[in-house]
C-alpha cells in the first residue's frame, strides 16, 4: 500500500514538473529580440505549394483581382525579368519585349528586376535597378486594361558610388512610391518616388534605420553566413543593409528595416510626404523614426489589415510574425522547403504567398559559388488577420 502511494507521488512530481517546464518554455527568437512565451505553430499542413519553378524567383505581387506576378532574381542570371503565374506555370509578363533585356532604342524591356508590388488598381510597378550598361527605372503596367502606364528614370545619385534599388511599399494615398536603397559606404536610404511625375527624392542617407548592425551574423546549415567576393577579390561576410519594407492597410505607416537586423522600423507616410513636398526637413524626419518591434534578419516582409507583419526569417528556413503585441514569433518552419523566403505579398483570397528561391546558394550569396538548384518555389498560407491586397 505505501508502495503504490510511494509510485502515484511519484507519478505527479513527474507531471508537476513537466507542466511547469511546458508553461515557461521560451522561444527567444532573433537575436536581440524580446523573449516572447511559446505559442503552437500552425498546423504545417496549412502550408501550401503554389507552384515548383525552374527559376529563382525573386519578389511577388498578387492584384486584387488576384493574378499573381513574380520578378525573377537576378543573381541567377534570368532569361526574362518578370512573369505571371498562369496555371502554375510562369509566362513572360506584360509581353515577351517587355519581360527581356531593354532595347536601347525604344527603351522597352526590363534589366534586373527585384521589387514588384500592385496598387490597389492593379497596376503593377516593377523596380528595376538597372546595371553597368543601364539606368534604374519604376515601370507601372495596368493588368486591367493591359497597358503602359508610366516609366520613369531613376539616375543613381551623385557621390554614391554603389546604389542597389531593392523593395518597394505603394502609397496612393500620397501618391507616392517609397524605395530602399542599400547603399554602400554608409549611404544606404530610403527614396520616395512621385506616382505622376517620376520626381524622386532620397532621404534618411546612413540613418541606423538603413544601416546593416554589424553585430548580426546570419547563420546556415554547418555555419555558412551571408558571403560575397569582396573589393579586393576575397570572400567577405556581407552585412546587407536597408532591404524589407512594407505599409499599412490606412497607408499611414511605412515599415522597413535592414536585412542584417533585429529591429523594424516605422515611419509616418504624413512626414515622408511634408519632407519631399519641402515642407518639413530631412533633419527633422530622423527624429520621427521608431523603432517599432523585433525581428529577425529577413529579406521580405508584408503587412496584413489587422496589422501582422510577416517576416522571412532566412536563418531559420521559416517565415515569422511581428504581431499586434509587438512579440516576434515563428510560424512556420521548414529547412527543405523554406530553403531562404524571399518576397511574401497579401492575396485577395485570405493567404499570405511567398516566394523561395535558395538565394544564400547563389554565387553572390556564398563566395562565388552556386548550389542553388531546382526547384524553387511559390507558398501560401492562411493569414492571422484580414489580407490587404497591395502590400
């Protein structure tokens, strides 16, 4: 009898401590960001297969009509710049002369296309950050009534010696397009762009809101980090500065942050708006910055209308959420099939998509090295709030 009552203590010690272990489990999440309790991962299944590429892609858009749009990454040297995914399949968008190298002539055709967004219009802008031999340019296409709608000249700036025109977030409340720019030599920025007219403007130049924080490593399977050739023809870690950007639904917030950083960032739409009509100063832009909540290293996030901001967390293979109680958690995991989620874009149809391209084994990424190899991938999953086509 002392015996069994001896084993049936024993027994709720044994799950006493069990629980209390369970209910102060930690997920620490990036580096450097707020330790937030463990919560359950979505059921995985609810993660979803798009569609299998042969080429890398590089960031989506999805119209409100719900066409969906891929740039395709220029690390891996692509035949075309931007595709619409039609039945799973990619096809050169909005015309095959359009889709391929420019024409130096007439001006049509796209170099190095990353950024892609859609306006609530669906008009889609496509970022192209040109190269040696090319100017940067914002091209906007109506998919609705299949036609150009703008092409403007980007110059690169005076003084910068290496300009790098990443993402994009649209404004239409503003009429306004803003930019990342990741800069070399401290130089890296946002730019705002005027929809209409193409005039442009750069502004926080080396704020720490733009600037890579030099104490985040982003690790890899076996310790492999973020690499490139370097000016004087050695490997290098590279610290890549400004990248991710997104708005809010109202379009009265820009979010934005550096890929090598724990922090995202925030910023009025109103104050980005008085500093590029001359009505408020860059100086005082500085100091309207917040800092809004962690993060973890990423390359792309979006913004869904109940203000949930997921996050590719490329050191993880998984995508992540800031939530609306500014704790960072993971929500999906997966290291063969979230092998570095690049662009992530809301749907009209209640899904977050996401594109996954292997980027950190692409020669650019890791030394000179390719082992990038098909296929790559477009993802979906259910969002936590109201999606918010445009963003």
């Amino acid at each position: 009898m002392r015996s069994a009552r001896g084993v049936t203590i024993g027994i709720i010690l044994i799950l006493a401590i069990f629980v209390f272990i369970f209910f102060t489990m930690e997920d620490k999440g990036p580096a450097g960001a707020a330790v937030v309790a463990t919560q359950p991962l979505p059921d995985p299944s609810s993660l979803k297969i798009v569609a299998m590429l042969n080429e890398a892609p590089g960031n989506i858009a999805v119209t409100p009509q719900g066409r969906i749009f891929l740039s395709l990454h220029q690390f891996f040297s692509p035949h075309v710049r931007v595709v619409e995914l039609v039945n799973g399949e990619p096809v050169p968008y909005p015309t095959a002369a359009w889709a391929s190298a420019p024409n130096q002539d007439s001006g049509v055709g796209l170099q190095a296309v990353l950024g892609i967004q859609s306006d609530p219009d669906g008009v889609l802008w496509m970022l192209d950050n040109g190269g040696d031999s090319s100017t940067p340019k914002l091209v906007a296409w109506d998919t609705v009534h299949e036609k150009l709608v703008h092409s403007f000249s980007l110059p690169k700036p005076e003084g910068v010696g290496y300009s790098f025109l990443n993402d994009l977030a649209v404004d239409p409340k503003h009429g306004l397009i803003y930019i990342t720019d990741a800069a070399g030599d401290l130089q890296s920025a946002l730019l705002i762009v005027d929809m209409e007219t193409g005039a442009m403007k750069r502004v926080l130049v080396g704020h720490e809101s733009v600037l890579a924080d030099q104490n985040v490593t982003i690790e890899f399977e076996t310790g492999r980090t973020v690499t490139r050739i370097g000016p004087g023809g050695g490997v290098e870690e590279w610290k890549v500065p400004v990248d991710p950007i997104t708005i809010d639904a109202s379009y009265d917030w820009l979010y934005y942050g550096p890929m090598h950083g724990t922090s995202l960032y925030r910023v009025r739409t109103s104050d980005l708006a008085e500093v590029f009509a001359g009505k408020r100063t860059e100086e005082s832009l500085e100091k309207r910055v917040e800092k809004y909540g962690p993060k973890a290293p990423c390359d792309g996030i979006t913004m869904d209308a109940d203000g949930n901001i997921y996050i590719t967390d490329i050191g993880n293979a998984a995508v992540g959420v800031l939530d609306t109680t500014d704790k960072y958690r993971i929500l999906y995991r997966d290291p063969s099939l979230l092998d570095w989620v690049d662009g992530l874009a809301n749907g009209a149809d209640g899904y977050i998509y996401g594109t996954v391209n292997k980027l950190h084994r692409s020669a650019m990424l890791s030394g000179g090295t390719n082992s990038a190899t098909p296929p790559f991938y477009v993802v979906r999953f259910p969002a936590l709030g109201k999606t918010a086509p445009g963003r």
